[in-house]
C-alpha cells in the first residue's frame, strides 16, 4: 500500500487558494527535486497523464481492480504533496466543470471556499472529494446535498471504502467506466455503505452537508480516474492533514 509521507509545508501551503492556483508556482519544480534531473521529472508526469488518460476496452473494465490499479498508479509511493497536486492537475486536464445537478452515487471532486458558517466550523475541506447520496432538507427546510467526503480518511481506508463500494456497485459504475455517470443510483447511501463496510472505519466522520450554491468547479469523476483522484488530498483550512487523520482516529 502506498505511504503517506508528509512533508511539512502541506500544513499551511494551499491556504486561501483554489483548484487552479494549487498547479501555479513550484509544483513541477518540487517533483524535480524530488526526482532528480528535468528529464526524468517530465518521464515521470508523463507516465502520470498516461495513466489518467487510458480509455479502457471492455475487457480490461471486466478485469478492473480499483485497488491494485491504485497501488499499481505511478504516483504510488510519491511524497503525499507532490502527488496530491499531481492528481488534482490531471482531474483539471482531463475533466470539465459540470453545471448540471449532482446525482446519488456520483464521486463529485468540487470546490468549497467559503461555507457559510465557516466561523463556527473546527475545521473544513475547501476542495471535497465526495461520494454523494442525495438531497435532504434542514429543520427549517433548506436543501443540502449529502455525501461521504472521502479526503477525512486516510488514504488506505479512503481505498477500502471506495473499492467495497465498487466491488458491491459494480455493474453501476462499470456502465460509466470512460464516462461520468448521468443517471442516479438511489440504492447507494450511507446505511447501505455502513452494511457493505462491516469493519470499523469510522464512516461518520466524512459525513458532510453542502449548500448547493455555494459549491462551484464540480468534477463528476468516469470510473477510470478513480486510481487517480484517490491520491489527491483535501485542502483543510484551520487543521492540518496530519490533525484531520488524528481527528478521523479519535473519533
């Protein structure tokens, strides 16, 4: 399973910023130093934008695994930063913004910059990776989508939730391998999530609510990038990743 090596200037280094500003700056620079001349650099981001961009055949979405294609990606085993920005630059190249409303089981990947009760909240992810279950109304009947927000778990549990998921959603998110999926699945929701995942992984935790117009740039990710965007990483304002994985243990 791939590490979680993190190097210290994640804590604070996306603050304030949104999806595209993340990729500005010293990103390849970084992969560069870590490895090693500008050529292999570009070998290596190269083999990534393949990885993201492989259109699968029928057989080869028969024999899919979700969980040896993530520990077989090339990002496997990059410092947590580098690949997490990797991730996000490919979901950017490869995806366009969806305008259209979320869907029950779609993996949305979407900004939140500005919740509206961001002063009150101990911590939030201003770039969630969620897999959405639906609508639902508050006590005083305002409309909130509700999703699993997979970036509050570590990444070897982020992985085990997806891949049973998957393996018990099969025929669903086969149909919209190459694609993202425009039809709902209303069988997938939280309690069917808790009976699927019998082990303890604290699935409350990433249980999140969302004021619709407050959530811009949403990605509806096609089953073939799902290696590649469990690698990235949520973007927490007022917490550390380190803190929000301490969060998710204690909980």
């Amino acid at each position: 399973m791939a590490d979680i090596r993190l190097k210290k200037p994640l804590e604070n280094e996306f603050q304030g910023q949104g999806l595209e500003e993340i990729y500005q700056g010293n990103d390849f620079s970084d992969a560069t130093k870590i490895h090693g001349h500008g050529a292999r650099a570009a070998g290596f981001r190269n083999k990534v934008t393949v990885a993201a961009s492989h259109i699968y055949s029928p057989d080869e979405i028969d024999q899919f695994q979700l969980t040896k294609a993530y520990q077989m990606h090339p990002l496997a085993k990059r410092p947590i930063n580098i690949r997490s920005k990797l991730a996000y630059k490919e979901i950017l190249n490869q995806l366009k913004p969806s305008a259209k409303y979320c869907l029950p089981a779609q993996l949305i990947l979407f900004e939140y910059l500005t919740p509206k009760y961001k002063d009150e909240l101990k911590y939030y992810d201003r770039t969630p990776f969620v897999l959405f279950f639906g609508i639902t109304r508050t006590k005083d009947g305002n409309i909130r989508e509700i999703g699993l927000n997979l970036h509050y778990y570590p990444p070897h549990t982020r992985v085990n939730i997806l891949n049973k998921a998957y393996e018990v959603f099969k025929p669903y998110y086969n149909k919209y391998f190459n694609t993202a999926p425009n039809k709902p699945n209303t069988i997938i929701s939280y309690k069917a999530l808790q009976h699927i995942i019998k082990t303890n992984q604290k699935l409350g935790f990433g249980i999140k609510m969302y004021i619709p117009t407050l959530r811009s740039k949403t990605f509806v990710i096609p089953t073939r990038l799902l290696p590649t965007v469990l690698y990235s990483e949520g973007h927490f304002s007022k917490a550390t990743l380190q803190e929000i994985f301490r969060f998710w243990r204690e909980f």
